[in-house]
C-alpha cells in the first residue's frame, strides 16, 4: 500500500475531519504503511498538499482547517471557509527523504535530476545551493555506501547512469536474504547488550568512542559519577577542534524520559557537551527537551543508530564477504535470440 492510499483509507475509515499528525499516527498503529525516511508526519503532510494541488476538486479529500483533512465523502468537498489565517507550509524533507517519498508515488526508478525537480517543484525540500541535483545525487549514494558498511539493505538502490529506485521494491533474491539474515544479527547483538554487565557495556561504549575520533576517553568511577559514565574528547579537523563530552549510558528496554536528559544536562561542567546514549530510544519530550533553546543542547544515539556505530566499525561483529555469480545480461540477450 502506497502512502497516497494508506492516507485514503485512514480518512475514509475515520468519517471525520483528521489533523496530519493524527492520520500519521493511525497509519503507523495499524501498519498501513512502513515510513522510509525519519520525518513520517512530514512524508503524511506533503502527501497531503502536493495531491491537492495536483488533483484539485477532483481529488478524495479535502482540507478544512490548517492541517487538517476530511474525506470528501465526509464534506461533500465543500469548499474551505476563507480564513485570514495563513496555514503554515509543511517542514520541509530531507532531500532523501523527498526522494524516498517521490519513488513510493511513481513507482518506478528515476534519475536524480528528475527526483530533484518534483522536489523542488511540489516544495519537498529546500535549497541555497546552486547545484541541487548534484547534491540530491551525492545524498542518495552517501545513504547507500553507509547503509552498505553497516550491513543494512540501503533504501535506495542504484541502477546505474543516474537512476535510482527503492529496495522495497525488490523484496526478494540474495539481498533481502542477506537482510534478514543481518537483521537477525541485529537483533541478537541488541539483546546481548542489553544482558551486558553495566560497567562491560561502559567499557564498550569507551571502546567505540574511541573508534570513531575520540581521545582522552576515561569510564569515571560508579560512586559519585553524577550521572556521568563516561568522558572523553571528540577530535576533528585534523585536530583544530578539540570537544569535551559527558557521556550517560543507559541499558535500557523503556524510552529515555525528559528528566534523564535534564539531569545529564545539570551533571556538565564546564565547557562540556552532553551524549546520551541508550540502547532503546528517546520519547518525544526527551527529544524535545534535548535542544531546548537556551539550554545546552544533548546529542541522543538511540540503540538503532549503536547497532549501526558498532556494524560499520566492526565492534562485536565480523563481515564475511562472499563472491555471488551471475550470467552477464549481455550473455542473455545472446541466449534470447
């Protein structure tokens, strides 16, 4: 099922008018559809507008309120009351995410200036750049390589001279049983970290900061930590810039609350950055909470975005390479003949 048709089907069903966030909502609960990118209220919205747009009155719903849908079965497509208000325009996506959302609605490969057009075209994504397509094409093979390093089936798959399309659209064959051969692996490592003595999974953690740039990294001591596990500083630019963190790690199955990332934030000293890291996720006020304007900001790695860390550095795993033959196509064309 399309987003176009899940969204269809939850305002049809519903009877009533429904705000975009609440229509995501329902589409999530009850598996109608799996969101490709991390902003699935956003997809839902510009689903929303660009239909609209494109269809007019001949289109299945309406809005009748800022952010807000009803199907027209509901309404009779009653025009919208004019209003002085000026309904805010959708966030804009990610230039993945708009691709992602542009593949689903087409259903076939498209080469990126395509993909960038519609993008910009339907307000998708927003840009300063003056090379637009170029970037669209260097952020879907940037996604590709590092869903690749992790052991993860990329989103996107490459065709080759510039078209790309979606790898749900390609749900079996040798990759998808790798991907699920790599998510059992996934999900194996998660429940052994979550099982982990606390001060070993302290340890690792210190271990993989290091992995990836950090110097300095000591695991403080258990008693009188104040909430801190681990410290160390994050070295980049050839070492031009040196960041202290603060680092609290939770192995947790429960999602982090606000109070957690606030007392993280009142355990910095001075000229310290925070790192919360947990092997759940984060709820939507601890999200919130973590860049409050005027508070220092807390980055959040959720046990998801570990699991990647710790694939694509080799931490706790192995990648087996294996060589895998097939006929050239050129060879079938011949053997078509």
């Amino acid at each position: 099922m399309t987003l176009l048709q899940a969204i269809c089907h939850i305002l049809q069903d519903a009877g009533t008018p429904l705000h975009y966030q609440e229509i995501t909502e329902r589409i999530l609960t009850q598996g109608l559809w799996s969101a490709a990118g991390h902003t699935p209220a956003a997809s839902v919205s510009a689903v929303l507008t660009t239909e609209l747009k494109r269809q007019g009155e001949e289109a299945p719903f309406t809005r009748v309120g800022p952010g807000t849908y009803a199907w027209c079965a509901a309404t009779l497509c009653a025009p919208t009351p004019v209003s002085s208000a000026v309904e805010p325009a959708p966030d804009p996506l990610s230039f993945n995410d708009a691709a992602a959302l542009i593949l689903e609605q087409h259903g076939q490969p498209l080469h990126y200036t395509a993909l960038t057009e519609m993008a910009l075209t339907q307000g998708l994504i927003q840009t300063k750049g003056q090379t637009p397509a170029a970037t669209m094409n260097a952020q879907l093979t940037r996604e590709i390589a590092t869903a690749t390093s992790r052991g993860e089936l990329p989103r996107f798959v490459q065709h080759g001279q510039g078209m790309y399309g979606l790898s749900a659209w390609q749900p079996t064959g040798i990759g998808w049983d790798i991907e699920v051969h790599n998510a059992g692996i996934r999900q194996q490592l998660l429940a052994h970290l979550q099982m982990m003595d606390p001060t070993a999974f302290e340890t690792l953690v210190g271990t993989v900061l290091l992995r990836i740039g950090f110097e300095d990294v000591v695991v403080t001591a258990k008693s009188g930590d104040g909430g801190v596990d681990v410290r160390g500083v994050l070295v980049a630019c050839g070492g031009l810039l040196r960041l202290r963190y603060a680092v609290q790690v939770k192995r947790w199955n429960a999602n982090v609350q606000a109070p957690d990332i606030q007392h993280l934030r009142g355990s910095l000293a001075a000229e310290e950055h925070g790192l919360f890291l947990t092997t759940s996720d984060y709820s939507a006020g601890a999200i919130t909470e973590a860049v409050a304007p005027g508070k220092t900001p807390i980055q959040l790695i959720t046990g998801r975005q570990f699991l990647g860390i710790l694939i694509e550095y080799g931490v706790m795993v192995e990648c087996v390479t294996m060589r895998v033959l097939d006929i050239h196509p050129a060879v079938m064309g011949q053997t078509g003949k």
